[in-house]
C-alpha cells in the first residue's frame, strides 16, 4: 500500500481529524516525508490542516474512495493531443466490457500520476518516466501497456536570459532535457520548471530561459514566438516512449487484462480511422480540432512497451536507490 493511500485511509477512519505527529508515528516514513506527502494531499484539495497551538490537525477534505465498481474506468491524462486514440477506446470499453471512460485532464506528469495514489482515477496515461520514478514511492499501480511517441521538442528562445533550461518536472521533457544536456545539445546549468500549460508560453514571451522543452500544443503557441527548435525529443535513442498506460492494483488481474486488450485493439481501431472522435476529443480536452489534426502526423503509437529502450532509459537515468530490480516489477506482461 502506498503512503499517499495510508494516510487517507488513516483519515477516513478519524473524520475529526489526527494530529500530524500520529502520522508518522504510525506510518514507516520520516517527519519530513508526511509533511511532503501532506502538502501534496493540501494542494490537491484532498486534506487540509488546522493549527491549534503548536500542533496541526490533520483531516479529510472531501471523501475518499478508491473502490473500482466496474461500471466506470475513471482514467487520468496529461494535457496535450497525445491520447488521440482515447475515443476509440472509449467505445470499446462500453460494447465489450458495458463500461462507461471517464476522462480526467491533469496540468502536469505529476499531478496525473499521483491521481492514481490518491484514488482519484483507476488508470493514467503519464509519462513512463514519471512512473517509474514515482512507483518505488507509490507502489499503487502496474504498466500493462505502450502509448504515443513524439510530439516533444526542444527551442532556443531568442534573447533569452541566462544559461536555464525550462522544462515540466520528472517528465518526457524533462528527460529530453537531460538527455540533450549529457549530449551536449544544449549548454546549460540551471533548470526552470513549469507546472501548468500556461507557464512555458510566459517564459517564452518574457525571455526568462535561455531553452524550453514542451510537447503539442504548446508548442504550436511557442513557434509563434521568437523561438528556433533545435531538437527533436524523440529523435534521442533514450527516449522511446511518452506516456504509456499504468493501471490502480485494485483492479482485479483479470479485468486489468481484459482493458488491456481493448487498449491495444482501440490504438489499432485508431490507425484505421485518425480522425474520428476528434470532436470528442476535442470537447474533452478543450483542444481545437485544427490541432489535433496537425497532431496526427506528430505523433507514433506503439501499444507494446519496448523493453530493450526501457534498458536503454534505466542505464541513463541510472537509478541507484531502489535498487534497478525493484523498478521491474512495475511492468505486467499481458
């Protein structure tokens, strides 16, 4: 059980609130980690504190369930024109498995990720990357399929101050940036993060970063501006996959199984047909259409995770603590 779960499930049998010594009393995790862990939950609306003398309570915001009932698959995204395919998968669920796609669109790698932790969906679609920094923390869910490559770029910013690289945190772009650093692609020492679509367009017109790295569409707006892409992110042999599809554990083994088939089948419906259900993807995502368009012809499908790169990324990110075998058990083979 991931501490992120813990914590509620503490608080839900407490709805007058604990202390927020008792959590790390109770939990095998340092004072400093619950106050990470509650900061996160705070900002998400999930928990809030009230200070009474030297002391905070502790409680739940709003009710927490992370019990899939198998009449909905709530499934988070990051936003961009990535998931195209979403549509067609969509209609899978409901005529082979009569169950309904609630979609929940997140600002950043992060956010989408930890929604999984916290109960708020039953799947993700993030960046491999994030998962697998995030899951020896999480521990809530499993990678049982591939997704979309491409659509990430690298842009020097005309006058832009400084030696900084902006990027959004522990994702595919922040991996591009590093990777692109290592090759020595781009000269830098600092790092600006983003966290929210918005925020790369105003470095950019304000010039604070000498580099960016963003996906489509942002940078349809940021190809506007004084900017000249220098690199393809996906041009790096480290970087395979974007985002690949992670499922919550508390799914039983043998639907997860049976919606990762519809996945792999509604990415090969998508080949056949790209452009349909861009409306409704479109309406989902609030992304024009004339964008998602332009999307097709930036981004590849794979369904299929490919293990030789995912060697290839865990060599160069090189991950020491946990130990690289703990990081194996996060993918199924179904």
């Amino acid at each position: 059980m991931s501490i992120y779960k813990s914590v509620l499930d503490i608080l839900s049998r407490h709805p007058d609130g604990v202390p927020q010594s008792f959590l790390y009393r109770a939990l095998p995790v340092s004072k400093s980690y619950i106050s990470i862990v509650l900061r996160e939950l705070e900002e998400r609306g999930v928990v809030y504190r009230i200070r009474i003398g030297n002391t905070y309570i502790v409680r739940l915001a709003k009710p927490f369930s992370n019990r899939f009932h198998g009449k909905k698959l709530v499934i988070g995204v990051v936003w961009s024109s990535e998931y195209l395919f979403l549509g067609h998968f969509a209609k899978l669920l409901r005529n082979v498995l009569s169950m309904d796609l609630d979609v929940k669109v997140y600002p950043n790698a992060v956010s989408a990720t930890v929604s999984l932790a916290l109960g708020e969906v039953d799947a993700v679609l993030s960046p491999l990357i994030t998962q697998l920094y995030l899951y020896p923390i999480l521990k809530s869910f499993k990678i049982v399929g591939g997704g979309a490559s491409g659509g990430g770029f690298i842009y020097e910013v005309s006058s832009g101050v400084g030696d900084a690289v902006a990027s959004s945190e522990m994702s595919t772009m922040d991996l591009c940036r590093a990777v692109a650093t290592e090759k020595k692609v781009i000269d830098t020492r600092n790092v600006v993060y983003f966290s929210n679509p918005q925020q790369p367009i105003e470095i950019v017109k304000k010039k604070s970063a000498k580099y960016i790295v963003a996906w489509h569409p942002i940078t349809h707006e940021i190809e506007k501006l004084s900017t000249k892409m220098i690199a393809d992110c996906f041009e790096f042999e480290e970087i395979k996959h974007c985002c690949t599809l992670a499922i919550s554990n508390s799914i039983p083994l043998e639907t997860v199984d049976k919606i990762a088939n519809i996945y792999r089948k509604a990415m090969n419906d998508f080949r056949k047909e790209p452009e349909k259900f861009l409306d409704w993807y479109s309406t989902t995502t609030g992304i024009e259409i004339s964008l998602l368009k332009k999307a097709l012809s930036i981004y590849q499908y794979n369904e299929y995770i490919d293990r030789k790169n995912i060697d290839k990324l865990l060599q160069f990110i090189n991950i020491k603590i946990p130990h690289i075998s703990k990081l194996e058990e996060v993918f199924v083979q179904i």
